[in-house]
C-alpha cells in the first residue's frame, strides 16, 4: 500500500471513496508518524484515543452516505482552539491542564465535516512571537533541520553500582535515532501546526494569524497557509490575543487541501460579533488555474533593507510565473508600509493586555497564592506568564494608560486607517497583490531571543494585511541556497479569498514543490 | 522615549504583574527600546484621519434580548482553582 501520510487531503479523500483505504487505516498511519515525530516537539497533547474514535465515526458516515467534505481526514489543531474536554494550554503555563467546557465553532465545524483530530499541537505563548520559542511546553524542532539518523545502545545508559556488572552480560539494544547537527524554529506563531504538517504527521492543521502566525510558519516549513479575511472564520472559543487582527485559517500541503479545508473551517457565527454574515463560495472551484489577464500588484515598498538578494531573485521569478500564466504585473505603492510593524507593536500590545485580564488565578488556569487579592493576582500573572506575554501585557497597559492614550494608542489607530487605505489604493490598479512571505528563510533555535525587535522584523511582509484585515497565502517557492524553503505571498481584496486561491494554485503548480524535510526523507 | 524604574513599577502594578525590583532596570531597557521602535509613527501626517476601530465596515448585529445560553454552574466552575458550594473562593477581600 502507499505511505498513507504521503497523500494529500484531496487524495485521500479520493482514496477513501474508492475503498482503497478507510478513515481508521489512515489515521492509524498518522498516529504511528505523530509518536515517530515527537523529537520535533510538535505535539502538546496527543490524542490517539480520540482520533480512531473519530475515524471509525468517520468511515461508518461514508457507508451510509454522509461522507462530510473532510470525512476521516486526520489533523491537528492548534493549542489555541478550545475543544471540549480536551486541555487547551494557549501554550502558556497559565493555562496548563485548563479542559474547556465547549468547543470552538471552527473545530466545531471541522468535526461536523468529519475530521479527525489527532491532538492539539505547539505554539508561541498566546500566539505571541514568530519561532515558537516563547511557548511553556518547549520550543518546536522544524523537520527541515538537519541532522542524521544515528544507532545507539539504549541499554548503555544505566547508571548505578549494579551496572557494571550487568553491562559485561547484557545483550545490547540498539535503537535508531534522529540527531539534529543544528536545531531550526518552524516559523511562529503556528509552529507546531507548520511542523506536524511538514513531518506528514498530520495531514493539515488549523492555525491562527495576527501578524503573520500562519503566513510565516508556512514559509518557513514549504507548506500552504492562508489567513481569509477578517471575519471569514469565527473567533468564538479561539484563545483571545489581539481581537481586531485574530483570524483562523487552515495550514496544509497543497492549495487544492487549503481551499477545501478553509470552506469547512469558515461560516458566519452569531456567537462573534464579528463574524460576517456571508455566504461561503466553492474555494475549490475557484482554482481553475486562468489567471489571464489578472492584474497582479508588485509593491515596490516592500523591497526592503538588508533583504537577501535570492529572496528578490525568487519574488522576480514568481512574477516570471505569473506572467507566463497570462497576468499582467503592475507596479503599485503601499506608501505606509514601513509603519506597519510599529503600528502593529501598539495595537497588538493593547489589545494583548485587555485580553490577558482575565487570567487573574480565580475562575480557571493557575494561582499562586498571596497575602490578600491583589497580591494573588500579581503572584499569578508573573509566575503564569512568559517573558515575551508580560513584555507586552506590560507596554499595552502603558500605551493605553492616561495621558499616553492619544500619542501612542490613538495614533496607531490613525496611522492603521493609513495603510488600510493604502491597500484600497493599490486595489484600484490591481486585483492581487505578489510579495515575498518572509524577509529570511528559518533561523536557529535560541537566534534573536535578546533583541524582540529583530524578532518582530520577521512580520515586516505579512503584518500590513493584517491590520487591513485582507486575505493573504504562502505558497512554497522554492529552496534557498542553504536548503531551506521559501514562500511567496499573494494578498487579495477583502473576502476575495477565491482569487487569492486561484493564484496560488497556478504559483504552486509553475514551482513544483516537492522536496521532502530531511526528518521525513530519513524516515522513508 | 525612556521608561525609569519607577514608571515600570507603575506599569506591573496597573497590569497586575509582579515584577521584583532587580528585574526592573533590565525591563525599563526593554519595554524603552520598543517604546522608541514605535515612535517613529509621529513621522506620520494623520491630521483628519478617523482612527480605525474595524477592519470591516459593518454594523453590530442586533439580537433579541432573550436568555441562549445558562444552566451550566458546574462547567462554569470545572476549571476553577478553587470553589465552594456553587461559587468561586478568592482570598479575603474586607476585613
């Protein structure tokens, strides 16, 4: 039989249908390849029991006929997504052990169209940073770094005063392992997501972007990820950070898998108030691969300082592509670009430490005690919370404290009307727009931890669409010189994800991605 | 923009975050250089420009006042550090 965890969703629903394979036989495959994956750290609770479950749910559906668009299909979900019964940690200590009583409306539909979940997966501290080193539960290993496949006598390491006499009559046992020569970030904040579905440990996985959490991980491990617009998927049971810019999407490995699985995650939801009541159009529909005559948008401001000149090279040859496919480039300007991480270091913050309130050591999650209230709740939060969660919990406060309010707050709000504008300019002349996903490809575990400012330039490419609130996906492009990959990034108008889909198929097809991590090469 | 100890002190105190007095110093560099990050928006011309408070230019929905949801104490209190008789227990609040 083919290696199950190589399909993808498309595929394997097509297998599924035929009766090639059932829903058990392929969750089965992927459990074995989540317990294979664990040296990457992906995974903050697995849930086997859950998925074989959910998966004989799954194939018995099909026998009568009521297969849902994912029916079997095994994914993870990030650790973000509240699921009833199941811990939902937000990766934060604060919150370690906290079961909800319900289940967010995105999983929820996800389950209502037969998907199975394999477990909830890693992620930055409360989707807070771009490497998932901020997480509580340990930082996530991308499978793209390097390292070989080792032979170690598992019985060695038996200390003790006994051993050496048992050492001289023991049989050896030897075990394969993985060691890394150097360990790579999976991107953040959707980290873990990013990196169970590049193991092919998980077939997609659902992910959550403010700035980019979704966007850059994507690029990072050569996978798909789109953020729809604002409004497209339903907050309601999804972890709060920032509530203006927070929106669900699906992570996958091809564009086909993102369109059908983002057309289950989304759906107007009176449970948010923000969640538009729209209907939601065939995604895979729209991937009929003719982008003749698109007028395809390059920003000229997004050529930025310091930019590797293979990332250049590689946004060049997306236009070549897009070109040949029969689109037109157009030069446009997004004149306020360079203010877009700095009005997202405000806005973020602010809207961090209103949320973060209520993890106040009464109602859920973690408390340590003190001399009176006050002191329980301070003893809470600073024992709860991680550097980066307090760093900016802490400039939030400060930036909506009195008599900062309007010079910092205020301002960034102007300043995000600003760029918002900017892209309904640039729409004028364009239908989508072509820009790098990141401005490098993945970096070290433990790189640009002492400086918060380098880390948030990670965001430079994928922060303004966010605070436009507009569709953007990551599409693998290509390998750089040090083998890692590359996305590329098309923004679309708001709730356009259609066209931005239809672009990315045609991207992916003319990149042909298909080189496989060294963790899941070895594994064969 | 500088933050002293005094003003991160302030800070932990309204974001209810303790943070001992020789970590103040090292933060008051920290949170210092982002506050100098962001102040590049005063660059910026936003004279007449509405502040944007949404993404989407939608109005609230309306609902029925009308009860959806309720009947759930215990779920409510399952996650709960500590309860008694059907509430939340926190330390003492009036002598």
């Amino acid at each position: 039989m083919t290696d199950l965890t190589k399909l993808s969703m498309t595929e394997a629903l097509a297998g599924m249908a035929k009766g090639e394979f059932t829903s058990v036989e392929l969750t089965e495959a992927h459990v074995r390849a989540v317990e294979a994956s664990r040296p990457l750290n992906a995974f903050i609770t697995e849930t086997p029991d859950q998925a074989l479950a959910m998966a004989s749910r799954a194939d018995a559906a099909r026998a009568k006929g009521e297969a849902g668009s994912m029916n079997g299909l095994p994914i993870a979900v990030k650790d973000l997504f509240c699921t009833a019964g199941f811990q939902t940690t937000a990766g934060s200590h604060i919150l370690e052990g906290f079961k909800p009583p319900y289940e967010s409306t995105v999983t929820a539909n996800l389950w209502r169209d037969g998907a199975v979940m394999l477990g909830k997966v890693n992620l930055d501290e409360f989707a807070m940073g771009s490497s998932n080193m901020t997480s509580h539960f340990g930082p996530v290993v991308s499978p793209w770094s390097p390292g070989t496949l080792v032979q170690r006598d598992a019985g060695a390491e038996e200390g003790g005063f006994l051993s050496e006499l048992t050492a001289a009559v023991r049989q050896p046992h030897p075990v394969q392992e993985w060691q890394w020569t150097r360990k790579l970030v999976p991107g953040g904040s959707s980290g873990g997501s990013a990196a169970a579905v590049a193991a092919r440990c998980a077939m997609a996985a659902t992910g959550t972007d403010t700035g980019g959490s979704i966007r850059q991980p994507a690029s990072f491990v050569g996978i798909v990820g789109i953020k729809p617009t604002y409004g497209r998927c339903s907050r309601w049971g999804i972890v709060a950070f920032a509530s203006s810019l927070d929106q669900a999407g699906p992570m996958t490995r091809t564009v086909d898998d993102a369109a059908l699985m983002l057309g289950s995650m989304c759906g107007f939801d009176p449970k948010d108030s923000t969640s538009v009541d729209m209907a939601v159009p065939d995604f895979r529909a729209a991937l009929t691969g003719d982008i003749r005559g698109l007028k395809v948008g390059i920003p000229k401001e997004y050529r930025v300082d310091g930019m590797p000149a293979e990332i250049e090279k590689l946004w060049r040859q997306g236009i070549d592509w897009l070109k040949s496919a029969g689109a037109e480039p157009v030069e446009i300007s997004l004149p306020h670009t360079k203010y877009a991480l700095a009005t997202y270091y405000i806005v973020a913050p602010a809207e961090c430490s209103s949320n973060l309130a209520r993890y106040d050591g009464v109602r859920f999650g973690l408390r340590v005690e003190g001399k009176d209230l006050k002191e329980m709740y301070e003893n809470t939060r600073a024992e709860g919370f991680g550097e980066e969660v307090k760093r900016r919990i802490m400039i939030g406060t400060y930036v909506l404290s009195a008599g900062y309010y309007d010079a910092y707050y205020l301002k960034a709000q102007q300043v995000r009307t600003r760029i918002a504008q900017d892209f309904e300019e640039a729409y004028k002349l364009c239908d989508v727009i072509l820009t790098p996903t990141a401005p490098s490809t993945a970096f070290a575990i433990g790189e640009k931890m002492d400086d918060p400012i380098a880390m948030y330039l990670n965001d430079v490419f994928t922060v303004p669409a966010s605070l436009a609130g507009l569709p953007g996906i990551s599409v693998p492009a290509g390998l750089a010189s040090d083998g890692l990959p590359l996305g590329l990034q098309i923004l679309g108008r708001p709730f356009d994800e259609a066209t931005v889909l239809k672009v990315a198929g045609v991207l992916e097809q003319a990149a042909d991605f298909n080189t496989l991590p060294p963790f899941v090469a070895a594994r064969g | 923009m500088s933050l002293d100890k005094a003003t991160v002190a302030k800070i932990a105190h309204l974001a209810r975050i303790k943070v001992p007095e020789a970590d103040q110093e090292h933060l008051a560099g920290e949170l210092s250089n982002i506050l100098n990050f962001v102040e590049q928006l005063n660059e910026v011309d936003t004279v007449g420009v509405q502040p944007m408070t949404s993404v989407a230019p939608h109005k609230l929905r309306r609902r029925p006042d009308a009860v959806t949801d309720g009947g759930v104490r215990d779920a409510v209190l399952s996650n709960a550090p500590e309860t008694a008789e059907g509430f939340f227990v926190v330390p003492k609040v009036v002598e």
